[in-house]
C-alpha cells in the first residue's frame, strides 16, 4: 500500500516512523502548504520520502500514490478527502471524520461509486485488547449502564485562557474536545451498540463557544452511556460496561486500551493482548491488510460505523448549539 500524507505537524510527525515500520506500506510522497515546506523536507528526509509537493493538485497526479492519509486542520477533512477521491485515491482520514454528517455522507456516497477505499483512523476499532472486550459483552447479561472518561489538559489550553486561539479550540476549524478527544469515547460505545436513540450534551464552553469539556449522554433501549470528554482539565481515563452479571472495563484511555478487566459471574479476570508497540499501528496494519485484499466490503462496513459516530456528534452539537463554520446555512 502507497501512501501519500498531507500534513507536517505533530499528528504526521507522529504517524510517519509508525507507516516506516510496516512492510506492507510505504510512503511516496508528502504534502504540505508552501509556508510548511521546511517542515516537510525535513520529515521526508528522516523518514526517506522521496517527494515533496506544496501543491495538492499536483500531489494528487502522482501515480505511485494509492491513498492519501490526511493529518491536516479539522475543517479541510472533508474537501481534501473528496479532492482525493475524485482523483481516484483511497482515503485515510484522521479522526474526526468530517465537521458534519452531511459531509461524511458525501463522501461516502463518492467512495462507494467509485470503488475507493475510505478509513477513518481511528485507534480505538482495531486494538486487540477493544476486540476481546466486545468478545465479552454478550456475558454481562442485560446492558444497565456505559461510562467514558477520555480528559487531558490541553497543551493549548493556557494559551487559549490568554486570548491566542489555535485549531483545537475554534469553532471555525472544527475544534473542541467533543470532536477531538471524546470522540474516541463514541467510537467505543457506538462500535459495540450502534447508533443511539437519543443523543444531548452538556458542554462546558470557552469565551468563543467552543466546548473545552463535556458530558455526552447516549440512550439506548433499557441504558444509557455517559462519555466524558476534556481538555480543560484531567482525570484516569477508562471505559466501563456495566451488566446485570458483571461488568468489563478497558482500562486507560479508549485511544490506548492499556488492558481489560472484568468480573462477570463473580469471576474476575485481567487481560492484556497488545503487544509494546506504537498504538497507531493496528489500525494501519488492519488498512494495508484490507487494501492488499481488496475487502472493500469491510472497509464499508468500518465506514458504516463512522457514519454513526459523526451522526452523534453532529446531534449533539446540535444539542450544545455549538456552531462550526461547515454549518454554513443548513444549521441547525
């Protein structure tokens, strides 16, 4: 699998030796604004990259390219995608998808038409210890209650309190913790119970109205699923199912999965079935092997899952009225 990455910040920088050390994929090409050029060669020559474009067009007429993996700006998710796919590249799109539900749509439709391979990346789906949890769900007999807690204190936050608002928190580039942070907490409950009845979230906002923290209540038949989010602020990360025989924890962050504990039947077990390696690396290694197979049913079918997570999301800053700019006049 060729991939052709847009970005040179920190997300990419992140990303490239974990693409380096997989045998199935290489990198061709990176490709980053013209202001970011140094940047970009330098990350190309760290990580033996042997193109560099400040020109996206251009990227995208490079044949040896099969997918494109976007580490860019929130709110460029979704033209630099379709951009992509129209051109006939698969799509590896950071978390959160797109700004809106409208937009994933889209995509998915262009996608689907053309026969192009399109992932979210997203680390939660494809962690071993995430895969034995849900193995486990069926055993806890009946669903009583979910409970999320994804918060860290932003590196940005203090900058953010002195005035000097960076992507992560503007409204106009689709920031706040909702989409940044707790949506790994939505990946998680809607992965392995589907898309919720009804969907509200308290928010708590900054001077420009982003959402810097909050709780979003999930409803399903007969429980409810409470993910908490924050980068004001934080607390040990954890996701817990309970059940009326028992309960399974994913311990640590729902973007990490540290391990699994449980107690069901009043049998208590602990397990941990990843190995020490970077945590992006199941999610591209589970692409590479999808691509090599051709398994677009699969991929559609992740896709499907992440059409339901960016339809809670967009519902429930609905909920908040917290306002992007992709909202444009279709909002609420």
């Amino acid at each position: 699998m060729r991939i052709g990455v847009v970005g040179s910040g920190k997300i990419v920088a992140e990303c490239l030796p974990v693409l380096k050390s997989i045998e199935s994929i290489s990198c061709v090409a990176i490709c980053a604004r013209e202001g970011s050029r140094d940047r970009a060669e330098a990350l190309a020559r760290a990580q033996g990259i042997g193109a560099v474009y400040t020109d996206y067009a251009e990227f995208l007429r490079d044949s040896d390219i099969d997918l494109v993996y976007l580490g860019i700006v929130n709110s460029q998710h979704y033209a630099y995608a379709l951009g992509a796919l129209e051109a006939g590249k698969g799509v590896i799109c950071e978390k959160p998808f797109t700004s809106t539900y409208r937009e994933l749509e889209e995509l998915a439709l262009v996608a689907r038409r053309k026969g192009l391979f399109l992932f979210e990346a997203i680390t939660t789906l494809y962690f071993p210890n995430f895969i034995y949890l849900g193995k486990q769900i069926g055993r806890l007999g009946e669903i009583k209650l979910v409970q999320c807690n994804y918060s860290q204190y932003s590196s940005r936050y203090d900058r953010y309190l002195a005035g000097e608002v960076l992507p992560a928190f503007d409204p106009e580039l689709s920031g706040g913790a909702l989409y940044d942070i707790n949506v790994y907490n939505v990946h998680f409950v809607t992965a392995l119970f589907g898309r919720p009845e009804a969907v509200s979230y308290a928010a708590n906002r900054g001077a420009n109205g982003i959402d810097t923290s909050g709780a979003l209540l999930m409803r399903y038949p007969g429980f409810s699923a409470l993910c908490c989010g924050a980068k004001d602020s934080e607390s040990p990360g954890y996701a817990v199912v309970q059940g009326s025989k028992g309960y399974v924890e994913l311990v640590g962050a729902s973007n990490a999965a540290l391990a699994v504990r449980s107690r069901i039947g009043g049998e208590a077990e602990s397990v941990n079935l990843q190995a020490r390696v970077h945590r992006m690396r199941y999610e591209f290694e589970a692409m590479a092997d999808l691509f090599s197979r051709r398994d677009l049913a699969r991929c559609y079918g992740n896709l499907d899952h992440s059409l339901e997570v960016m339809d809670v999301l967009t519902r429930a800053r609905a909920d908040a009225r917290i306002v992007f700019a992709a909202d444009g006049a279709r909002w609420p």
